[in-house]
C-alpha cells in the first residue's frame, strides 16, 4: 500500500480518480488498522494539496477518535431513557472487534481518518466529514432485520466476544491491504442481506453525495477500501440521492406496531374471557401464573448477569407489566435501576473496550454488566411471555 518516494501517490493501486468537467475526485482506499494507509494518506495530502479533504467519517465517529476518553463523559442513564443501550452494545462490540485486529497490527484503528483530518488543518486544508451519523446507521441496520435475525445476530456479537482466535502471518498480511470493518460488515452482509444494504451500499451512495457537495475543483476522499468500488461507481454515473430520506430512521412496520399492542390487548381479553366463563378464582389463577412466567426468567437472567438484589427484585415485579406494555421493555428497566444502584466508575467506561474482550471482564465492568442485565432479562421476559401466553391460551381453548 506505501508508495516509494520517487512514484506520485495517484500511480497507487489504492487511488482511484473520477472526473466531471474541470472538477476532480481523487478516491483514496484505505485499511482502518493499516500503518502504511496512514502513510499513503500523508503523502497523499502533501503532493496533492487538494482544495478540501473528505473523510470517511460523521461527527461521532470524529469525537471517539480524536477524544480517546470519551467514554469518560458517557451519561449511561440519558442513553437507556432515550432506549439506545441495544446500540451501545452494538456500537462496542464492532469498536471492540476493530480494537483487537488493531492491536494485533499495531496500529489504532481508524488512525488514518483521523491523520487525513488533522494534517489537512495543519495544511490550512478545509475537512469535510462525510459519513453518515452512525446513530441513524446502527438504527436503520436493526430495523432492517426481523425478530429472528435480531436473535441470531447477537448471538453472533455474544459468542465471538468470548473467541481467541490467532491470526497467522498471512491474516495480517492481507488485514493490511483491506478495510477490515467492511470485510466484518461483508461478511455479515452474507448472512444478514439487509445489514450489507444499510452499512455498505447506502452509505457509499451517501458518501458521494456529500463529496459532490463539498466545494473544490480537486477533491481528496479518504475512504474504507471496501467503498472505493461503489463510491467510484455512483460519482460516474451521476446517480444522485436524497439524504433526508437516508438520514431518518425507517417507522416501525404496521405489522410490528400491531404486535406490539395485540399481544398485550390479547393477552388482557383471554384474562377476562376466562374469568368471565370460569370465575374470578381461575382467573386469578391464570393471572398468577403469568406474573411468574414472565417475572422468574427475567430475574434469573438479571440474576446470571449479576445484577444487583434490587435489579433482580425489579425484574420479578415489573416483568409482568412490561409485557402487557409495548412501549417499555423490562431490559430498559432493569438497567436503570442497575446504572442506579450500580453505578460505572470511571475507570470502568475508559476500559469497556478492553473488558469486553474477555469473559471475566465482561461480568466485572460495571458498564458492561448494565448491557449484560439489559440483554439477559429482556431475553428471560421474551421467554417468559411466550410460555404464559401458551398457558392462557391453553386455558381459554380447554
């Protein structure tokens, strides 16, 4: 990927050129955990002196580079009030996985965004972040996927927190030559098609409509390797695209909305058909047994994930009033109350990266002990949901 001193940066296997009129694109693929992209993208901004430098990131991603402790600043209660712990999590685990192939490599992930940023400021360059917000993109990735899919991919995250693999010299050689979270991505996109089209092909077509919209006659574009082929692509052939539509969070299908207030409302009517068929005693029974359905798995998975007494007594309380509401989950709960009583320390949100890659550390960090109480009782309510419902329905048929 370097580029000996005596060759132009524009004869690199890496650089691509695109032109429209007088103006012109210059496409620089990059490796996120890559030293010699770092290079290139230095070299790249001397010899050219573009009249503005894109880079393949939104403010967000900016900030977490530039500001390595920002985890420090995390206000985790405004993060579960606002229902954006699945995406934390989510947001880690992939920042998690950069981290390790970083390290490996010895380079901190990301390293040549940031120099493209910072030695086109030093250059008096203007810099343009041209990604989009990876809120919106980790939001429009999830909704995207169904409930089934929902499940297989955090088992997926789950299981490969606890993997070791090693990487032989050959895997290095080529995580140096490629973007490595795309290659993660693609090879998600196999699996999970809908993730592919959000993170990869929506964001190249994203991407070039703000480098068309960044002024200059001779633009650079710092980019993952993975968008070069599609970034390239969509500036030739002029498809334009509306980024207020790309920028919003799809609605919640019909069908999901549906769901989400006919179990409840279903559940509520069986209650008062059996009772008024059976009695207030069989009811009252059917009621119970709910109650515990929903309540006893919630707090054994509050309680695997070693959430506090008084998170896992929330659990068992609460658990069966979540279920009939579709507007707050027990996981959202029981990681309030857990932030609560259970507090991160500050050392704890600065080294979430680091425990997350470990069993030990994934039960011993505060930070990452709310996500486990979060995901572990929402899944036991899920079951527990499903095994009450059955019993109701038993009862109101029988």
């Amino acid at each position: 990927m370097s580029v000996p001193s005596s060759m132009s940066v524009l004869a690199s296997d890496d650089v691509r050129v695109v032109r429209t009129g007088e103006r012109e694109v210059i496409v620089l693929g990059t490796a996120h955990v890559s030293r010699e992209s770092v290079e290139l993208v230095r070299s790249a901004i001397d010899e050219l002196r573009p009249d503005a430098v894109c880079v393949e990131l939104d403010a967000k991603r900016f900030e977490a580079l530039a500001r390595p402790d920002r985890f420090e600043a995390l206000d985790l209660r405004e993060v579960i009030r606002t229902r954006q712990l699945a995406t934390l999590g989510l947001n880690l685990a992939l920042a998690s996985y950069q981290r390790s192939l970083g390290v490996a490599l010895g380079v901190k992930p990301g390293a040549e965004l940031l120099e493209a940023a910072r030695c086109a400021e030093a250059a008096g360059i203007p810099v343009a972040l041209c990604d989009r917000d990876v809120r919106i993109t980790l939001r429009r990735a999830w909704r995207s996927l169904g409930f089934w899919k929902r499940s297989v991919l955090l088992a997926t995250f789950f299981a490969s927190i606890f993997e070791r693999e090693e990487l032989s010299e050959e895997d290095l050689r080529e995580l140096r030559r490629t973007d490595v979270l795309t290659r993660l991505l693609t090879e998600l996109g196999e699996a999970f098609p809908g993730l592919k089209q959000v993170l990869i092909d929506e964001r190249d077509v994203y991407l070039a409509e703000r480098i068309r919209e960044t002024p200059g006659r001779r633009v650079l574009a710092v980019v993952g390797a993975g968008h070069v082929a599609g970034l390239v692509r969509t500036l030739e052939s002029g498809e334009r695209a509306d980024l207020g539509a790309l920028s919003t969070t799809p609605k919640t299908s019909r069908v999901t909305h549906l769901l989400g207030w006919g179990i409840p409302a279903l559940v509520l009517l069986s209650l008062l058909a059996i009772g008024l068929r059976d009695g207030g005693t069989v009811a009252g029974e059917n009621v119970a047994f709910f109650a515990l359905a929903t309540g006893l798995p919630s707090a054994a998975g509050t309680l695997l994930a070693l959430g506090h007494p008084a998170t896992v007594l929330s659990a068992l309380l609460l658990a069966p009033l979540t279920a009939l509401s579709p507007l707050i989950g027990i996981g959202h709960v029981t990681a309030l109350v857990q932030s609560w009583v259970r507090p991160p320390f500050v050392r704890e949100l600065s080294s979430a990266l680091d425990d997350l890659g470990s069993a030990r550390g994934l039960w011993r960090n505060r930070l990452l002990r709310v996500l486990l109480v979060f995901v572990l009782s929402t899944l036991g309510g899920m079951i527990g949901t499903w095994v009450g419902g059955a019993r109701l329905l038993s009862s109101l048929l029988g």
